[in-house]
C-alpha cells in the first residue's frame, strides 16, 4: 500500500463543502484584504491558544520577525535559539536587526537546552526563541524562569505546534510573543502562505498590527516604515473553517504516534521523546535509524514517502558560515542529525497506513 507523506488532497476532501463555501464568501464579498473575516480568525485562533491578541500576517517567518520587534528585541542584540531549527527562526532574527546565537539540544527530545541557553547568555542578549520543534512545546518553565532572571523576552517559534499545551495549559506554551506558521503542510494550514503572532501584550499587539501594514493605524497615515505583511482574508476564511476541525485532527495525529510508539518498542527504531506533562500534537512524527539511507530506499521501494527536519544544522549552513561555530560546535544535534527521520503523519491516514509505514521501518532498521 502506497503511503504519501504527506495528502493534503484527502483532508480537502474531507471538508470540500465548507472551504468551497468559505472561499466563495470572500470572493462575493470582495473584501480581500483585513476586515471582519480576517479579524474573526484572530480572535478564534488567539483564544484557541489561549492568548488575548492574535496579528494575522503573511507567513510564520513574517509572523516571527513581528514577534521579535514587538518583543522589543533591536539592532546589535543577540537571541538564543536552537541550532536544529529551520532557518525561517534565524532569519527573523537578522531580519530584525539581531544576530542569531546557536545552542545545542536535549538528545531525547530535540528541543533546545535551557542550560545551555543560560550558558550562552551575554550583555547584549534581549530574547530566547524556544521553537516547539515537531510539535512538542520546550521546557518554557525553565526558559520562562531564565528569561526572569536575566531579564529577557521569550518569543515562542510556534509553527509547529498548534494546540499543544503544557500541563494540559496551552498558555504555558506561549512566550511574550508566539509566532505560528500556516504554511499548507502545517497542522493549521491555509492554502498559500499565512502565519500569526499572539500575545497577551496589548502594546506590543497594537505596534505588531501596525508594523504589518506599513507602519500605520490609519490608511496614509505611518508612524513609522513597516512590512506589507497582512494576512489574505481567503485565507483566513479557510483558516477559521479549518480550525473547528484541529481538534479532532490533532486527537488522530497523538492516535497515529501511539499506534507507531507501540510498533517501534523493543525495536532499533528510536522515536524522538516527549517529555511528560506536554502535550506533543506531532506536526512531524520523527524517529532515529541506524541505517536511514537503506530505511529510506527500502521505504520509498514500497511506496513511502518520508522527509528529514532537518538535514544540515544551522551552523553549518554556509549561510551562518559567518557566525564562526564550525563541525563539532553542537555535538548533540550533530551526531542525531545523521539518524532522524521523518514518516507519513497526517490525520487523514488508516491504521493500517501506521502498521504498513512501522512494519517497513523496522524490516529496514
Ligand atoms: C520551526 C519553523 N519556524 C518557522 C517557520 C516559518 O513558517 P513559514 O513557512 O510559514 O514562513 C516554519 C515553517 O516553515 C517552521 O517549521
């Protein structure tokens, strides 16, 4: 049985009728840019999250470049985040004036180290991104606690993680600011790019808004140069039907890791841990193999896709060539780097898709 890695076709399928009526509404309406339907899912998303204010913008990367200007963060000031990310979270953080310091992970988990973030603290630190990689949130009492003590802001990289929440709390996953992506693979997704910022700082909400439409409040009116960074009201019509379905497709995703937790027991194939008290909503359902060029060939044989978030760390990407880490600066994420691998997760997928994907893993293993 072929197994996609990803089918977005079947989830459209799935609720046809109410996207196909969602779009239509805009398109009649013809207000395609802000307005009540964009608002309307700031508002649901935001208290879905738990968060007083959601900022509809683009992209997630635009989402965290927000997220890190309305944290307050400015040029020449240095934020932490983890070396495995993807590079959307550095980039925000240059975009933003700043330079990015890299940090290794906690092996079982992925996530970033709150020790190791401590230790890479100096004068010019304002913020720590912890990204909620996979879609299971960090260890935001500890980074909360450093970001106290030092004085720092907590800008969340949540693209991931959607629903996710610590101690059955999805506040507790929140930072000062949280970005989220809706990229289409996401577990919320639009179809094209769309992201959002929410946070419980009014202020920092009203000059987020205003940054994503060029810097104003009122049309031809700019306190300062901003971004066209706002958010499609299609998509965000898409978005809000969208997500009176996540609840159930994040219950299937957290169904499916159990049916491959249990396949992989006892066996070489290692599944990345969640920490107890988080709630991981598997955006990406990650495992580490001895051998991942003949399970991924063996794989693909049989019809499986599969992905790898991410294959080269980014320290040693030529793109931060210039930040002077170099191989053997990250030992962690270097050395499980070569094992990861990413399977077939979605809601939309059959338990026999599971045993099919776990039974061709392990022959290969
Ligand atoms: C961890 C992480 N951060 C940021 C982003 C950027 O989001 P987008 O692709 O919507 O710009 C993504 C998704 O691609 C991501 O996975």
């Amino acid at each position: 049985m072929p197994v996609p890695f990803l089918d977005l076709k079947a989830q459209y399928a799935s609720i046809k009728a109410e996207i196909d009526a969602a779009i239509a509404g805009v398109v009649e309406s013809c207000q395609f840019i802000g307005g009540g339907t964009v608002r309307r899912f700031e508002q649901n998303f935001a208290a879905y999250s738990g968060a007083a204010h959601g900022v509809g913008s683009c992209s997630g990367t635009s989402a965290l470049h927000l997220a890190l200007l309305g944290a307050g963060v400015k040029r020449g000031n240095h934020v932490i985040t983890a070396c495995n990310t993807f590079i959307a979270t550095t980039e925000a953080i240059t975009h933003a004036g700043a330079r990015p310091v890299l940090v290794d992970v906690d092996e079982s988990s992925q996530l970033i180290d709150p020790e190791r973030v401590e230790a890479a603290i100096d004068a010019k630190t304002t913020a720590i991104i912890p990204v909620h990689l996979y879609g299971q949130p960090a260890d935001m009492d500890a980074i909360r606690d450093i970001a106290r003590r030092h004085g720092l802001k907590v800008v969340a990289d949540a693209a991931q993680s959607h629903g996710s929440d610590i101690d059955g709390d999805r506040r507790k996953t929140l930072g000062d600011t949280t970005a989220f992506s809706f990229y289409p693979g996401k577990n919320l997704g639009a179809y094209g790019d769309a992201g959002m910022v929410a946070t419980d700082d009014t202020d920092a909400a009203t000059l987020m808004r205003a940054l994503a439409d060029h810097g104003s409040r009122e049309k031809y009116h700019h306190m300062y140069e901003g971004w066209n960074y706002r958010l499609d009201a299609i998509q965000a019509a898409i978005l809000d039907v969208k997500l009176s379905h996540l609840g159930d497709w994040t219950k299937r995703r957290r169904a499916h890791a159990a049916r491959y937790d249990r396949a992989f027991n006892g066996t070489p194939v290692k599944p990345i841990a969640c920490a107890p008290g988080r709630t991981h909503v598997y955006h990406l359902y990650v495992v580490r193999v001895r051998d991942r060029e003949r399970t991924i060939a063996h794989l693909k044989e049989k019809g499986i896709g599969t992905g790898i978030h991410y294959p080269i760390p980014l320290h040693l990407q030529p793109a931060y060539a210039y930040l002077g880490y170099g191989r053997g600066a990250f030992p962690t994420a270097e050395k499980v780097v070569s094992e990861i691998l990413s399977l077939p997760m979605y809601a939309e997928m059959a338990d026999a898709m599971i045993d099919e994907v776990a039974a061709a893993t392990i022959a290969a293993a």
